[in-house]
C-alpha cells in the first residue's frame, strides 16, 4: 500500500501564492476580514480544493467547507481548518496554515490514491482575528451557536460597513443554515505563536486546553472644544480620561497572581483633529486568564477603576462587552490521537496550553476536537516579521495527516 505524504514544498509554496494576496509594507500580510483581499484569498482556497477534487460549499456567515467525500458518505465528517484572514500587520501563517495544511493533507491522500471511510471537510472559518469588526471567531462562533446569526451580521466596523453587506459585497453570503449538522471531530494545525517549543526545539505540540478571553469596547464622552480657547479647568477631555482608563485598566493585571494578560489595542477618537478636543474615544480591551473566576474578577475591577476615572473627570463611561468565552480543555481522546501520530512518525512532541484563541475552541463546544502546534521563529506573531520553517510546517502537517487518517479510516 502507498504511504501518504507531506509534499512539503507544495505546502511552503501554497503559503508564499496566498502571501502575495495583500502583502503588508512590511513584508508581512494585511488581509482583514472580508475585504477585497479576502474575496481574493477565498476564491484561491476555493479553485485549489476543487482542483483536489472536493465539493465547496459556503454557509450564512461566509465559512467555506472543501469536502473530500468518504466511502460512507452518510458518516459525519472529520474536519480540519482555521482561518484566511489576517492582523492588519500580521504574516502568512497565522491562521493561514491551519487551512492549507488541511487541503495538504487531501493532496497527500490523493497522490497514494487513498480513500477514506469518513468524509475529510477542510474549513476556512470566517473573520476569526476579529480585528475588524470588534469580536473575533465569528464563523466558528456561529457555526457552534455561541454567537446569534443575526446579531453577528449586523456587527460594524469603523466605517460603519456590516458583516451582512461585506459578505454580500464580496460574495461570501452562502445559502446554506450555518452548523447543525454532526461532525465525527475537529483537528486544528497551528503556529504555536508563542516561544515554547523553538526554545525547546520540539517540532509539535499537542494541545491540551486554551485559555478563556472576555473583549470590551468602552466608550467615553466628553465635550468637543478649540485646543486654544478652552481653559484646562473647563475641559471635559475624553483623551485625558481614555489615557488614565487605559492605563489603569492595563495595571489591574499586576493586581493577580498569576496576572491575566490585559491589552487596550484600538482607538477611535471623534472627531481625531489635532486642535479640538477629543469629545468621545472609543477603545478596545482583550483581557484573557486560564481560570474563568480571575478573568470575571479583573473584569470587574477594570471597570471600577474606569468608573472611578469617568466620575472624577465629569466624563460619561459606556463599557459593552462584545466577547467572551471560558477556558476549554480539548477531547482527551483527540489529544491522544495527535499525541500517537507524532510518536509513529518519530516526530518530538509536547503537550502544550493555548494563550492564543483559535476556532478549534468554539469547535470544541459540539464536537471532539484538539489542536497541533508548530514553532514559529522566536514565537513572534500579529506582527508582519511572523515566521515558520518549512520543515516544522511539513512535519505538523504528517501529525494532521495521521491524526486524520486515524478518525476517518482507511477505506
Ligand atoms: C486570535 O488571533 C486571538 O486573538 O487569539
Ligand atoms: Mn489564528
Ligand atoms: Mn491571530
């Protein structure tokens, strides 16, 4: 019987063609969530999996599922996937891996002319960096029915376009119900985005669990003015209050042991002119914590100190929470799966924790489902200088192969 392989410079090459799908000034990628770019990435994915052979398909939110047809096609699927979007400054493995390690793996099983019992779908989970439109993993979040289909496309981003109309726009409406249908289990492949397993030069990590994360906007207004005429003491500076806010928001990290990791990463001010002052801002918090009780505590106590903040400067305070999701530990049994395919194939493996959210979490809440990661250079990641090495990237992709073949069955 023919073994199956990774074509690891199929798999390099793959990510280099999708690179150059709205590279970034930096020499990383710039693909946010449905934007031209992202139609244009989308459309890629969709030409290669047909020329694999797969049935494409898209659902309500936009999430596209290549589907390798099993010998018991009435078998629910085992999936893989993640996602084709991007930071604003990010680089071309984040998310990007997950979807074209997939459709390597449906080569890999091609080229050996293997068939498998279970039907093998590939996903590319719609906006999962949420970097766009205030709250991330939309399409795996509606697909497991963690988020309301309607409230998610009626979601805005800066410039007040919605989820509904850029799917439209870019022809990414699917016709099809979003989830509801069972799924044999969920293998995502991942960067580990994070410096573990470089340092300890291992080439994969089976994940055990990853971390819960709650999002913010809070929204604080003042009253606009001229920058020369106003007195200081007559200000209502929505700045100067977002400023203080932020950074007490920020230190409320230092405040438990071991500290949630906080970050205030989005801005907007109105009107955003140099000489008037700022009469609202707008900012973002992404707070995360593996225990779900500290995380809720800090919470609180970021919103205190705002309110604190706000009262003392005469400011209005608005504080929506736009996400959240609890710490999940993977299927032990996906876990094991992974954990066995790198010892067949000789590949060095760790179990390892998630700090970073991934769709495999969302994933999680209907189906069995675990994750693999791979180093990436000095664990740098959303951050255009992102880097992996085709041999990392190959052997992760063998792990995905076996894990795969061992749920769906050779035919
Ligand atoms: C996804 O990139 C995240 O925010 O963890
Ligand atoms: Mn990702
Ligand atoms: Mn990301």
């Amino acid at each position: 019987m023919t073994e199956p392989k990774i074509d690891s410079r199929r798999l390099w090459d793959g990510h280099m063609a999708m690179a150059e799908i709205g590279p970034s000034p930096g020499g990383g990628t710039a693909r946010l969530a449905l934007t031209d770019f992202d139609r244009e990435a989308r459309h890629l994915f969709r030409r290669w999996a047909e020329e694999a052979g797969c049935a494409v398909r898209v659902d309500g939110i936009g999430n596209i599922f290549a589907r390798r047809e099993g010998e018991d096609p009435g078998h629910p699927p085992v999936m893989t996937g993640s996602h084709l979007d991007t930071q604003p400054l990010g680089g071309p493995f984040d998310g990007i891996y997950g979807v074209l390690a997939g459709l390597e793996v449906v080569r890999a099983l091609n080229d050996a002319g293997i068939a498998t019992r279970l039907p093998i779908e590939v996903v590319d989970w719609t906006d999962e960096e949420g970097a766009r439109f205030g709250a991330g993993c939309l399409g795996s979040n509606v697909f497991a029915g963690r988020r309301a289909l309607d409230n998610t496309l009626a979601l805005t981003d800066a410039h007040g376009n919605t989820v509904r109309g850029e799917l439209e726009r870019i022809g990414y409406a699917g016709p099809k119900p979003v989830g509801g249908f069972p799924i044999d289990c969920f293998f995502e492949i991942h960067i580990e985005q994070g410096p573990i397993l470089e340092n300890e030069g291992i080439q994969v990590g089976a994940v055990e669990g990853a971390q819960a994360s709650t999002g913010y906007w809070v929204t604080v207004t003042g009253e606009e003015g001229h920058a020369g005429t106003l007195p200081m003491a007559l200000r209502r500076d929505a700045m100067h209050g977002s400023a203080r806010m932020i950074d007490a928001v920020v230190n409320v990290a230092m405040d438990f042991d071991p500290h949630p990791v906080i970050t205030v990463g989005h801005l907007r001010v109105r009107p955003n002119s140099r000489n008037t002052i700022p009469g609202q801002v707008t900012f973002s918090i992404d707070s995360r914590h593996p225990d779900n009780d500290i995380l809720a505590s800090a919470g609180a106590a970021m919103r205190a100190a705002c309110e604190t903040i706000a009262e003392d400067r005469g400011l209005e305070l608005e504080i929506e929470q736009t996400s959240h999701r609890d710490s999940v530990v993977f299927d032990p049994g996906c876990v094991q799966t992974i954990r066995d395919a790198a010892a067949a194939r000789g590949i060095s493996c760790r179990d390892i924790y998630s700090g970073a959210g991934h769709d495999a979490i969302n994933l999680s809440h209907v189906c069995p489902a675990g994750m693999i990661f791979v180093p990436c250079e000095k664990g740098v990641s959303h951050n255009e200088a992102e880097n992996a090495k085709p041999e990392d990237l190959a052997a992760g992709a063998e792990v995905l192969l076996h894990a795969i073949l061992a749920r769906a069955g050779r035919a």
